[in-house]
C-alpha cells in the first residue's frame, strides 16, 4: 500500500510489497526480505552499511507500457528491468518512476541494487543525529500505462472575500504515442463535474487546468479535517483511457504580520519533531505503527509535526491529512557545515529532492509549512546564496504556503530575510545553562535587527536528553528522566505564555537511532535520547509533563 486511498479505478495497479529475493553484493548468502523494510531488520546485517540486491519476479498479462513506482529506497537505486540498466536515483525520502515501453506479457525480472554507503558521491546522506538504513524502505507498485495518461493533479483551495472557496486545479498528461491524440478529459470534485477536450502532439506532455468556485464544500481544519476525492478521466469515443484520482482539502494558509492564519484564523502550532525510526522495522514503519504515533502525539494534545528533516513516507502524511495534524515539512538536509554545502553534489542532489516532494506531496492540506536546510551554513556568505537558492525554487513550485529554515546560528544567520516564517532552534537549560525568558529576550532582540522583524516565530526545537528508566529524584543528574521534565518544563513555561511565539515543536517525539560514525560520543546507546517517548514508545516522566502544558494551552 502506497496511499491510504485508491489512486485509480481504471488504470490496472499491482502492489509489489511482499517477500523479495536479498543478498549483499559479493556475499553468497541469500536472504527473504521484507519489502517495504529496511535490511537492518536482517539479524546479521543490523550494521551492515554497503550494497545489497533485491530482486523478483513480475508476471505481466498483455502488452503494455509498464510504470514502476518505487515510494523510496535509501539511499542510492540502481534498477534493471530483465538485465537491462533503466534508471538509477539518489535520495531515500523522494518517490520516483520509470516506464518501460511495449512490454510483453510473460514473466519478468526486476533487480535492483541499493547502496546506503557514505562517500563524496551523496551529499545530503552523510553520518548525521539520526541514521540511513539500507533497502527498499518505502512501497512499490507496477501500473499499466496506456500511451496517454495521467501523470499528476494539482489542487490549490483559495478562501474568496465573500467567504466562499474556489480552487485551481491542474492535470498533467503524457502521450507516448507517436501520433497526436484528441481526448476528453472529465474531472469531478466535491459533486461539480468539468469535461474539456486536450489535444496533445506526439510524444509530448501538457498541462490543463479547470477553476471553479465551490460553496457548498466544508473547510479542512484540524477539528474537522474534511477531505474530497479529486478524479480525472481520460476518454477516447466512450472508453475510459486513464484515471488518477487525489484527496484533497479546501483550506488556505495565510499570514498577518506576526500571525500564522489557517482559513484566515490564527492558530498556535503545538508541535513535535519526529524520525522515521522504530527499532526492528529501522525508517520503514509499517501504517499500524504511523498511525499509533499518531494516537501518541494526539494523547500529548500535540496538533502539529515537524518531518525533521526530510519529506516523509506519503501513508504518513494521508494519515495527518485524514486526522487534522498540520504538518512542516522539510527538504533533506541536516546540520551541514559550509564544506560539506560545498560538496559538488550538493545543489544538484538538493535541486532534485525538492522536485520531487514538493509537486508529489502538493495536495496534501495537512502540510502548511515547507522547511529547508535545517541548521546547514545560513551563517555564511556561500552558504546564504544556497538558502536564496532553495527558497525561490520551492516558491517557484508552490506559492501557497509559507517557507522557512530552522536556524542555530544564533546572532550570526544571515538568512532570516529570505524567511516567511523565522524557526529558531534553541537548547536552553540542555547545550547551555541560561535562563530560558532571558535567551529568547535576546534571540528576539536579534531577530528583530536580522531580517526577521514582523514575522511569525517558531520555536523550531527544544528538548532535553533522558534515558528511559534513568532515575535521579534528588540530584536530577544530566541523562536522568527527571532532569528532562525540568527542562522541558522550563522551555514551555516560557514559550506557551509568551504573545511573540506562534508555535513550538519539542525536540523530540522518539528516541532515535544515529550513526554510529562520528556520533559515538555524544550520543549515548547510538541514540539521539530526546524522546519524550523512547524507541519502543514507552513514556518517560517528560510525557505528562508536556501532555499537561500542550492541553492547557
Ligand atoms: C539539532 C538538530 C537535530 C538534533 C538536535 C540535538 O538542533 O536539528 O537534528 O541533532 O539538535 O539533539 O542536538
């Protein structure tokens, strides 16, 4: 399963999830793997960081163009469709497609080779706070393509004076035929239906778009996460060709000066930081576990969720969509210093992962705000010029939701005016011992003179380190639960009583597994300790702490 709703009714769809064939490159032994999963899940390569092949078999039933769709392999994808190379990618956390033409009916093979190794070639997985498992860790699925088809809806809901919505749809479709077609396309939303007739050249694609108002329709918000069924159709003389559907929400972000607005009312963003990570399973959770996060994160009176930092697993986000939590989503990068921006991969590997997500997760109402380049070197003059980079190419793709950049260069970030929206991560009481009002009166005072003045201010990050079952009652010693749910308690104090904060996303929602790699000795266990659950889920003392602070609020 790749969505938690049917994509289609007329194109045919195969789930390749399953037991696949596994082996490590130049080993001998042969595994039976899970797909989805990440190959950590293997006793005897719980560590193993390198190549590993997967392969199977497909049995095709009639001639057809073939599409695959990998939701995402971590890191780098090699995939051959019987022996022959069709197409590599790098980037665990985007999905992407290959189309194989005129393919026969009969059995095929598919092998693809995965590397999650760290080397000048990938710029953006480096041995990072949280880890990069090996494998096939999101869904595959196979489509029958016919020559012309749907290749994506947009939907883009817009709150009119009067109150009433009205929204912009686009519909990209693709001809592989080598001659022109003449079609029609039939879209239904929300009980209006729109039909208009596209020509399309051979071999081309093209964009179609349809605007209308829509009064009777409820409003997406998290109280009543209300969601449509957007579906085109492709016809030809009465036969339906193709048809992709999406699930889509009428609600609008907005901001008034220092205020964040859904549907034009303020809202207060009670948020969490969380890893795709869970031991046994690694990044690759299965829905029942997303969706138990979820109940989690609603018990603590959490609305919010950050994707630190990269673009999430869509079930993941159906789910937020479908139960009210906003989402902030986040281009991959993770604490990157000016050299490692210097990498000659970096703008490109970077340029494609925001491609990729940004039009892919589009619909999706849950997700208002886009993040990018989390505590990289926004303190530099190179640095500030690849912030300018990836900000006006995620404005290019979507100018319907506010961008920002959590930052830790305090005083010295020379990027908050290219913000819509000023993130700060801060340690108070954690990696520094002043008084939490005192820091943020400072950061404040800064922020006002750095480009961030007349904005809305997240608080990005907070937290502290506990480990489960430490205790420390009288002394609270650094590591302990106790000393957690002092710091804690003392950041929340001070942020959810203070008028300039339009939010807060504690760090962390779960203990997380790092690399080992230049993080063994800061990160005690190889786990980022920060949870206020840890990796199995089970609450530490700061959980009711927070679970008090985020309800009263
Ligand atoms: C950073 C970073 C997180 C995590 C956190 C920590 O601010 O953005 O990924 O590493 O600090 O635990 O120190």
């Amino acid at each position: 399963m790749i969505q938690l709703f049917q994509q289609h009714q007329i194109r045919r769809t195969q789930d390749l999830s399953g037991i696949w064939d596994f082996k490590v490159k130049d080993k001998p032994e042969k595994y039976q793997i899970t797909v989805p999963g990440c190959w950590e899940q293997v006793p005897a390569l719980s560590t193993y960081r390198g190549q590993g092949i997967y392969s199977r078999t497909i049995v095709i039933s009639e001639l057809t163009n073939l599409r695959l769709v990998f939701k995402g392999i971590s890191h780098t994808a090699e995939v051959y469709f019987d022996n022959q190379f069709i197409g590599r990618h790098y980037g665990a956390y985007t999905s992407f497609d290959l189309i194989v033409p005129q393919v026969k009916a009969g059995q095929h093979q598919l092998k693809i080779v995965v590397d999650n190794r760290f080397s000048e070639q990938s710029a953006l997985h480096v041995p990072n706070d949280y880890y990069t498992y090996g494998g096939l860790t999101r869904g595959v699925v196979l489509e029958y393509l016919s020559d012309t088809y749907l290749q994506a809806l947009t939907f883009t809901s817009h709150l009119q004076a009067d109150q009433q919505w009205q929204a912009e749809l686009t519909a990209t479709i693709v001809n592989l035929a080598a001659q022109t077609k003449s079609l029609t396309l039939a879209w239904t939303l929300a009980d209006q239906r729109y039909q208009q007739t596209v020509t399309l050249a051979a071999n081309s694609q093209q964009k179609f778009t349809w605007s209308a108002d829509f009064p009777e329709v409820t409003a997406w918000s998290p109280q009543t996460p209300q969601l449509y069924f957007l579906q085109a159709e492709l016809i030809q003389s009465a036969q339906k060709l193709d048809d992709l559907i999406e699930r889509v929400g009428f609600r609008e972000v907005t901001m008034k000066q220092t205020q964040l607005l859904l549907n034009g009312r303020p809202i207060f963003l009670k948020g969490f930081n969380r890893h795709e990570d869970y031991p046994g399973v690694g990044c690759s959770l299965p829905l029942a576990l997303m969706n138990r996060d979820l109940d989690l994160l609603e018990d603590l009176g959490a609305n919010a969720v950050r994707t630190c930092h990269y673009p999430n697993d869509e079930l993941f986000l159906d789910l937020c969509d479908q139960r009210g939590f906003l989402v902030w989503e986040e281009n991959h990068a993770r604490g990157l210093s000016l050299a490692q921006m210097e990498n000659p991969n970096f703008d490109r590997q970077s340029a494609a992962c925001i491609q990729e997500f940004i039009p892919a997760h589009y619909n999706h109402p849950s997700i208002i705000i886009w993040g990018l380049l989390n505590e990289c070197a926004s303190q530099t003059a190179i640095g500030r010029k690849k912030y300018q980079k990836q900000f006006k190419q995620i404005r290019q793709l979507d100018q319907s939701r506010p961008v920002t950049a959590a930052t830790r260069q305090h005083f010295t970030d020379l990027c908050l005016d290219l913000d819509d929206i000023v993130s700060v991560n801060m340690y108070s009481g954690w990696y520094d011992d002043h008084p939490v009002a005192a820091q943020l009166d400072q950061e404040y005072a800064w922020i006002q003179h750095a480009g961030g003045d007349n904005k809305p201010l997240i608080i990005s990050e907070f937290g502290a380190g506990g480990i489960y079952g430490d205790h420390d009652y009288f002394a609270k010693s650094k590591w302990s639960e106790e000393r957690q749910v002092e710091i804690i308690a003392a950041n929340l104090e001070t942020y959810l009583h203070d008028e300039r904060i339009t939010g807060v996303f504690l760090w962390q929602f779960a203990d997380c597994r790092v690399t080992e790699q230049e993080w063994f000795a800061t990160r005690p266990r190889t786990y980022n300790n920060k949870g206020v659950v840890d990796e199995y889920r089970r609450p530490k003392l700061a959980y009711s702490t927070v679970k008090k602070y985020y309800h009263e609020k």
